[in-house]
C-alpha cells in the first residue's frame, strides 16, 4: 500500500443520457466511486434508470445545481416562479457563478430550490449521501454556510466541510488528461504524497450526440473531446492496473 487514498467523483449525473451512460461505464470499468447528480438537468431521469443499480458500489451526491453552462443546452429551476431572482429573463439558469451573484438572488428561494433537488432525487430512489456545489456555487456570499447547515441538517457529508478540516486535499499537480488521460493520470499518481486527495471528471463521449453541445465562446464538439478524455481518465487499463498493483485505495466520501 503507498498511502494514497483517492475519493474518485463522477460529476453532472442527469445532463444527458451520454454522459450518464459514460459515468456508468467509469464506475463499473473504472475507478469512479461517487457520481454527483444535477437535478433540475434534463437527463436526471434517465440518471436513476442507467445508475440505480450500482449504489452498492458508489455513493451519490446533490451536485447542487444553480447555473447551466451549456450554450444549448439549458435547464430551470425546480421551484418555478419562487425562483425568480436567480433565473435569466428566460426562466433558464445563470451561465456562470459570476452572472449569478450579479442577480442578488434571495437565498431563502435558493435555498427552498436546494430542498426541492434533494426531494427530488430522494423520490426518484437515489440514497443520497453527500453534498457538493455545481461550478463552486458557494462562493455567493452567505450561501457557503447555508449549504453546510443544510448538510448537517439532512446527514449529508459536505464536501466542503472535509476540505475546510483538512480530511481531503485537492490532487496536487492535477491537470485535465490530453491524448493519454489513462497513463498522465497514472504518472501524476506516481509522484504524490500519501494522503487522502480528491479526483473529479466530467465523463461523457465524443459521439454525435453529444458533441453538437457546445460551451460560450467555444465549437461544438470541443468539450466532447475533453468530457471523453476525463472518462478515460477514470477507465483506461493503465489507471485501472497503476490503482490495483500500487495499492491506491479508491474511496467513497463515506470512507473518508
């Protein structure tokens, strides 16, 4: 064993159908063992029917989701009406954590939307564990310790409380995988400390499907490439064999 304990998150659960098929793929042939679920997108669904089965093998999270990135892809709030101060003039979601504290949202109606993604992934059958922030929505003042309150009150691990303890540090070194995400992610592994660290990914495939999304100011088909590379990041035989025969234990946050 060489002491590295690594907390593998499969992040944005429930975007679209590719991307849920991708992160089950990295945890059943790959290393990933928590999946964070975004519920307002519109494949959350679809999420429960490609990933219910495997909550032996993983724990799920609320991606608390208060913004929708994509250029053509968007989604709303769960709440409706009451979510008034932080949606676009189309009802969609802010692009940014930028543009979203810009609004002045009323963070009693964030809030009230944060119980309704937690309901809402409960009613669909995730056993919901833990808690983390879509885009580090955090950083709204005043909404931090809000979530972690909401944490505690509902038994969920934060997220953010293991990194403010000092329980779990960011990968150091870590850069998004390039033409060889199994084997980078393999050498980066290789010259870091023991400790307990974190390793999020963003899985999904460069198929027809998925690369017509597209990110502000970026082509189309561009973060299709990246979102591929992260899944092999998770499930190329060379991370997969470099965790088993080094002794890297892959934890759920439960394990931490």
């Amino acid at each position: 064993m060489n002491g590295i304990r690594l907390v593998t998150r499969a992040d944005d659960a429930g975007m679209h159908a590719v991307a849920n098929r991708a992160i089950r793929e990295s945890v059943t042939d790959g290393i990933a063992r928590n999946v964070s679920l975004m519920a307002p997108a519109p494949a959350i669904r679809n999420a429960y029917q490609e990933l219910g089965d495997i909550g032996d093998r993983v724990s799920f999270g609320l991606h608390v989701t208060l913004t929708a990135e994509w250029e053509n892809l968007r989604w709303t709030p769960l709440i409706g009406a009451a979510a008034s101060s932080f949606v676009r003039p189309d009802g969609s979601m802010h692009f940014d954590v930028e543009s979203l504290e810009a609004a002045r949202p009323d963070l009693d109606a964030v809030m009230q939307e944060v119980a309704a993604q937690l309901d809402l992934l409960q009613n669909l059958g995730f056993a919901v564990s833990y808690l983390d922030e879509h885009m580090g929505i955090g950083r709204i003042p005043g909404l931090a310790e809000r979530l972690l309150a909401f944490a505690d009150e509902h038994g969920l691990i934060a997220n953010r409380r293991l990194f403010d303890t000092g329980a779990l540090a960011r990968l150091p070194g870590f850069a998004m995988p390039a033409e060889h995400p199994g084997t980078e992610m393999a050498d980066q592994l290789a010259n870091v400390a023991p400790g307990t660290y974190l390793l999020v990914g963003h899985p999904a495939t460069k198929d027809e499907e998925f690369a017509r999304f597209k990110l502000p100011g970026r082509p189309a088909g561009e973060e299709a490439i990246n979102r591929n590379r992260q899944r092999r990041m998770f499930m190329d035989m060379e991370i997969v064999d470099y965790c088993e025969n080094v002794g890297i234990e892959l934890c759920r946050y439960c394990d931490v």
